[in-house]
C-alpha cells in the first residue's frame, strides 16, 4: 500500500469528524455513512471506500472487518483501532477510536516526520490500553514506514517492560551518536542500528529516562509539536444520575400498571383473581396412588 496524498488525509480527517459528531446525535451509522459519502471529495478514493463500508456494515454491523479488506486504502492501524472499539463494549468506546484516527489523518495530511507518527501511535495504544503486541504489528504494517522502522517497532514488542521506553528512544537518536561521540573522543563512532530520531527527541528522552512515558509524550507534545492524544472521557457523575433516574423510572411506571390492573377487577380481593393462582387437577400428573389411605397395614 503506498502513502496517499494529502488531499486523500484531509477528507478521511472530515469522515472520521463528521462519522462521529452525527453518531453522537443520535443518527443510525448506516444513514451517517450514505450521507457524508455524498458530502466526500469526488477526486479522492473516500467515497468508493465509503460505498465499500456502508455494504458490509448492512451485512454484518461491523466497521473494523471491513477497514481491514480495504488494505490498498486505509492503514492496519485504522482498521486495529476500530476493531478494538467494536470489541472492548464501553471501555474503549467507538467515538473515541473515531477521534484517534481524525487527529491521525490531520497529522498525516501534513507529511510528518515518522517519530512524530510514531509517538502518535504507539501513545494511543498505551493510553487506551489497546494490547502491545497486536497494536505494534499493526503499526509496523503502515507504508508510512520504511524497513528500519519496522524492524524496530517490531523489537519493541520484546523489549517493553524490561527496558525504559525512553531509553528505547535515546539510544535510537542523533543525540546519543553525538554524546558517544564526545565520550569515547571518537569523531567517526558509528551506532550498531540505524539512527531513527532526531538530536531533539533523544535530548527530551534522556531528560525522562526512569519516569512514566506519559510525561515523555507530554514533553514532545510541548516541545517538538507532536499531536496530542485525545484522553479517555472521564465518567459524567450528571450522566450517571440521569440514567439513575430514569431506571426508577421505569420501575415506578411498572408498579403503576400492576395497580391499574389490579383496581380494575372487581370484589373484596382488590383486584387479585385468586382462581388464576390455583393449580388445576388436569395441569398435574394427577394424584398420587395411594394418597390418603393409612401406611399401616390393618
């Protein structure tokens, strides 16, 4: 799959807004996809993708499967992050993973550096706690990346946990190159593996060795520009208070109808039919043999 153009980034960051914003209203997917399909650039290849989803979301309901068949349009990341919304069922939800990718595609639009998009990335799917190992084949599988990059991403899968993240980062930066270079006195020292960051990015990952990545990735948010991450919604306690209500509620209109039917039968027992709670001779197995009779012999 080859890197598309940015006019391609731009209207897929108008989708996934537009796809989010109308869920939110309240409109069913399958109206939201015929309708910004129509709204899409004609130019662009969206609108085929869009036709393409709109089918197999009538069939089965999913988005995630269907991301994953176009692989000549939309990244095994896109595909991974809807999947993973479609699976979690309310910690991850579907607005957010929409929000992820229109933030992606607007940084993609403007033809990032690939430790931007990397940092991106790897950050959405720590922060969502979307699972290392899947979530890293699928980023080593965008064309945004060349084969160093995928090599590495794929060695981070056996290194995380054992080393710091930042460290994974310095020791991959012209920063580190520079330093070994004024250590060792050595002008022509040469890394072991391709440098993959900037001087930049290693200075601030030095500066956070032995912190939480979270500040890490705050850092080169304030410093070098790199997108931010949209957070996990926190709770609404006005929400959780409404839907409260709302399920007494239900109850209350439930009580109400068992009185209405009650009163509305006449006689001394207040609207119980007691005939309906007595059990039938012909609804049993009958009446035991020898029931009533003595069980001493006479």
């Amino acid at each position: 799959m080859p890197v598309l153009e940015s006019e391609e980034y731009i209207e897929q960051a108008y989708f996934f807004h537009a796809f989010r914003e109308r869920l939110l209203d309240g409109m069913p997917a399958q109206d939201v996809l015929a309708q910004v399909g129509q709204e899409l650039l004609s130019t662009t290849r969206l609108p085929l993708a869009v036709s393409f989803l709109l089918t197999e979301i009538k069939l089965s309901g999913l988005m995630g499967p269907a991301l994953q068949r176009l692989t000549h349009y939309f990244t095994p990341f896109q595909a991974f992050v809807l999947e993973r919304a479609e699976q979690e069922q309310g910690r991850f939800t579907f607005d957010q993973a929409l929000l992820i990718l229109e933030r992606e595609a607007n940084y993609r639009a403007q033809s990032p550096p690939r430790p931007g998009l990397f940092v991106y990335q790897f950050e959405a799917i720590a922060r969502n706690r979307l699972g290392y190992q899947p979530g890293l084949a699928a980023m080593a599988g965008d064309p945004a990346y060349d084969d160093d990059w995928r090599e590495y991403i794929l060695t981070l899968s056996s290194r995380l946990g054992d080393v710091d993240f930042a460290d994974l980062i310095y020791v991959r930066s012209a920063y580190f190159v520079v330093e070994q270079r004024r250590r060792r006195r050595d002008p022509d020292y040469q890394p072991k593996f391709p440098t993959l960051f900037g001087e930049k990015e290693g200075k601030i990952a030095r500066a956070n060795r032995g912190r939480d990545p979270m500040f890490l990735f705050s850092a080169l948010q304030r410093q070098l520009g790199y997108p931010e991450v949209p957070r996990p919604r926190r709770p609404d306690e006005l929400e959780a208070r409404v839907a409260l209500l709302e399920q007494r509620i239900k109850e209350l209109e439930n009580r109400l109808k068992l009185l209405e039917s009650e009163g509305a039968s006449p006689g001394p027992s207040a609207g119980i039919n007691l005939a309906e709670l007595t059990v039938k001779p012909e609804d049993t197995a009958g009446v035991p043999s020898g029931w009533g009779q003595s069980s001493l012999a006479d």
